[in-house]
C-alpha cells in the first residue's frame, strides 16, 4: 500500500507500508487495546470529533468531488457516534420522521433554523451545516452548466 505523503509515514521519504509486518500488527493491537479501554463517554466524544473533522475535510476540498455527500450523511454519522436513534432525534428536535429521512438521502436541504438546531446539538457552526449545502448544490449545477459558456464567445455575440 503506498503513501502518497511525500515525506513518508516516518518524515524520512518512506512511504510503504506493509500492513503484514509484525511491527504493524503490534502497533494495531496497542492502539485496539488503547481504545478498548476508553470510558463509553471518551469514544463517543472521539467519534464527534471524527465527524467534525470529516465534514471539515469534505468542505476543505479543492476540484472534482468523487461523491457529493449530503449534510444528512454527516447527520447520521453523528448520531451513530452518540447512539441515538433517527426517531429519537427527529421527536427530539421536532422535525416530522419522514422530512428527517428524507434530509439524511439528501432530497431534502437543512434551512437555517436546523442548521442552528444541529450546531447546538453537535457543537458545529451552523454556517457548516449551510456550506455544506451551499457546496453540493453547487457542485451538482456544475455538473449541469454548459462548459462552451465564455466570456469571448460573448463579446462576439454582442459585437
């Protein structure tokens, strides 16, 4: 499996990295140990934290997105990391189950009054939550605008 990190895993230019070695497998097996004995609250707190910065990279990212990730899916994520279940959550913040199912597919969009709810909920600014938004349809029109669009082709047109 290669790195793409020029610099290495270890800063010295390495940049293989044999997952069958047994310095791996016991790494592997330090870090599993390390995370079996957390507290539920510490994962559950981690797992937050993982999110947060998955919705921070997927915003982050320049050109081409592989796959446009609705703000629901990062919803979900949160609350597979909190265990609490989708009807729990949609009772909780009063948003009709269905509606709610229908923003994690990503046929609905988040509107500012949720964004707040979220990022009370989930420590996220609210302006996160509508980035996000902003990003993936703006992403899916990309998709759609007709690339001969110039602004030589217009000065033609109006000359």
């Amino acid at each position: 499996m290669k790195n793409t990190n020029t610099g290495g895993i270890n800063g010295l230019g390495e940049s293989l990295i044999n997952t069958n070695s047994e310095e791996f497998k016991a790494l592997k097996r330090v870090i599993e140990a390390h995370y079996g004995a957390q507290d539920e609250r510490v994962k559950m707190e981690n797992g937050l934290l993982s999110v947060r910065f998955q919705m921070e990279s997927y915003l982050n990212a320049e050109g081409p997105v592989d796959h446009i990730q609705p703000a629901g899916f990062f919803i979900e994520r949160f609350l597979q990391a909190a265990k609490v279940s989708k009807k729990q959550f949609s009772n909780y913040i009063q948003y009709e189950y269905s509606n709610f199912i229908a923003l994690i597919k990503g046929r609905r969009r988040i509107n500012s009054e949720l964004a707040i709810k979220l990022g009370q909920i989930f420590k996220v600014d609210p302006a996160v939550w509508l980035h996000i938004e902003s990003k993936n349809e703006l992403l899916l029109e990309l998709t759609k605008t007709d690339p001969r669009l110039s602004l030589e082709d217009l000065i033609k047109e109006a000359s």
